[in-house]
C-alpha cells in the first residue's frame, strides 16, 4: 500500500469509527488518525528519498521522520501553487502565459508531530501512573478527533507533491554517515544537520565561499584511551550516562559525570 492509499484508507476508517456511538471504539479512531499523519509525512518525505540514506530512513519511527522534513525542507509548512510557462528568451523570466501544474499543500510539520503526540496519550493505560481522566469526557475527545481530521482533510485529498533543490553532500565526522541538506535551507537557517537519529551532530555555517559553505561541527572530541583514537561527540548529547564508541578499536565508553568518562566494556 502507497501512502497516498494508505492515508486515504486511514482516514476513511476514522471517520467510520468516529461515527460509531461506543465510547470504547474511540481508541481505535484514533491510531486512524495517526496512522493517517504517519501516511502524511511519508507521502511528502517520499519526494524526498534521493536525499534520505535510505539505511537511515527505514529505522524511523513518525517523530523522527516528522524531524527530517523539517530539516531536509525549512518551507515545509509552505503550500505552493506550481506553475510553467515556455522561455521566450533563454535565461529571462517567461512572461507567460503560464500553466498551472498544481497545489502542493503542506501540513506544517512541528503541528503534525504536536498532534500526533497529543492522540498517543490517549492510547496509553490510565492506572496507575498516566495523567487521570484522559476519557473523563469521551464526547470531547470525539470532538477534538473531528476537529483534528477536518484539518488535516485537505493534506489527504491533495496528493501533489513539488521539489527542486541544489543539495549539498559530505560525510558525517561522528558517525561517518552521508549528510544531505538542502542548499537553500542551510542558508536560511546557518546549519545542517546529520539526519541519523542516533547522531544529530549539527554543522554551523561559519562562513560562505561563493557557492560553497564553511562548516563547523557542533562537536567536542576526545582520545580513546585504548588505541588514541579521536572520538568525535554532537554537542547535544554531552550529559551523563551517554554511550559512545570509539570507531577505530570499538571499545565502549560512557561519560560518568561532569566532562569525564569511564570503559564500560571491552571491545
């Protein structure tokens, strides 16, 4: 099943089951509903996949694919009306008339995944330790539920997607990885980032050379005591009890407080 195909078929079975009157069949209106956010951001994360390593792309749980839109694509949440007309001079705008190819609606993707995690508290056993009164109100939740697939409707009868991007490509120093970002989002934005989840080193831009970007990683490097490897760490995952191997000799480290870390175990 495509996502185009299973997001249809997601969200015809939550209208059904919302349309149903036993509270107890709310439950299963709702993994409808995110299975069809889910089929969303994987229709529009398909056009994608040229730029995806795809070994890093099939380990994605929706959150983390919810992430890679946004950082692939900084007009995620932009619709766009594409249209083309034929150049009467080569290399000026063409003054028409032009010809509409179509609509490329897109869901803003940081809503998406604040959606998509709000309608997981609702799956989840109320006793003893989830919030109380999750279903106090069952005709509320069936409200927000038909709230929720109203505006997402469009972003299911819409199918077109449209990109064109200048990609720029280089190894990860971490965890050696391909990076791809998109040109023009770098430049928005001053960074790219390492799309493999258990990395996400970020790369600040420090400068710009005509076309080309200077990079910098977030990062902070340490020697591994055991073959004096270098050790390449993202920034962002610097607090304690966070593993991390060194890629030469394979032994494992973890750090144990402050900036110090200790062997956990042998390679």
């Amino acid at each position: 099943m495509t996502p185009i195909d299973e997001k249809r078929d997601a969200f015809r079975r939550a209208e059904e089951l919302l349309d149903q009157t036993q509270d107890e069949i709310l439950r299963y209106a709702i993994l409808e509903v995110r299975r069809c956010l889910e089929a969303v951001a994987y229709e529009k994360l398909w056009a994608y996949k040229d730029r995806l390593p795809a070994e890093i792309a099939k380990k994605w749980q929706p959150p983390q694919a919810f992430k890679a839109l946004i950082a692939i694509e900084p007009d995620t949440g932009r619709t766009s009306i594409i249209r083309f007309a034929e150049e009467t001079v080569p290399g000026m705008t063409a003054e028409g008339p032009y010809k509409q190819l179509g609509v490329d609606l897109r869901p803003d993707m940081k809503w998406l995944s604040k959606i998509y995690n709000k309608l997981g508290k609702f799956l989840h056993a109320e006793f003893p330790y989830a919030p109380a009164g999750v279903f106090a109100d069952p005709n509320k939740v069936r409200t927000e539920l038909r709230e929720i697939i109203e505006t997402i409707r469009p972003f299911v009868e819409k199918t077109f997607t449209w990109t064109v991007a200048e990609i720029i490509s280089f190894e990860c120093v971490a965890c050696h990885e391909l990076v791809l970002a998109n040109k023009k989002g770098v430049d928005a934005v001053g960074y790219a980032t390492c799309l493999n989840d258990k990395c996400g080193l970020r790369y600040l831009v420090k400068g710009k050379h005509g076309e080309n970007f200077e990079l910098e990683p977030e990062s902070f490097s340490v020697d591994c005591p055991e073959c004096s490897g270098q050790i390449v760490l993202p920034v962002h995952k610097l607090s304690a009890d966070f593993e991390f191997s060194c890629s030469g000799c394979h032994c494992r480290y973890k750090i144990a407080h402050e900036w110090a870390y200790k062997k956990i175990m042998e390679a």
